[in-house]
C-alpha cells in the first residue's frame, strides 16, 4: 500500500505542476496553456499528491498520534 501511495502522489505532484505551467503559460502547446482553470486544478493536485506522499511516509510511531 505504501509503494503504491508514493507511486500515485508522486504521479499527481508531476501532472499537477505540468498542469499549473501550463495553466500560468510558461509551458506552451497545449489546449491547457493560458488558461487559469487548469493552474488551479494543477495546484490541486499537487497538494493531493503531497498530501498522499506525507501520508504514505510517515513513520509508525506518528500514526498513533492525534
């Protein structure tokens, strides 16, 4: 389970900056470029990603805590 948490955080913090690059148009040739909506729906998902990768990585002493 935890490989596959950091297989899918890791997936979505590399789509979602693709996604935010290219919503904020530094990265061009896409449908996506120069549009906000899919710089928000990037940093979304990169939070979703981070969030899956500090969750996947905590130590076992941690999950009992709050």
């Amino acid at each position: 389970m935890r490989i596959t948490l950091n297989i899918v955080g890791s997936l979505l913090v590399l789509a979602g900056a693709t996604w935010f690059l290219q919503g904020i148009n530094v990265l061009p040739g896409s449908f996506m470029t120069g549009q906000i909506r899919w710089a928000v729906y990037g940093g979304i998902a990169v939070a979703a990603g981070i969030g899956l990768l500090l969750k996947a990585n905590r130590s076992p002493k941690d999950k009992g805590k709050g």
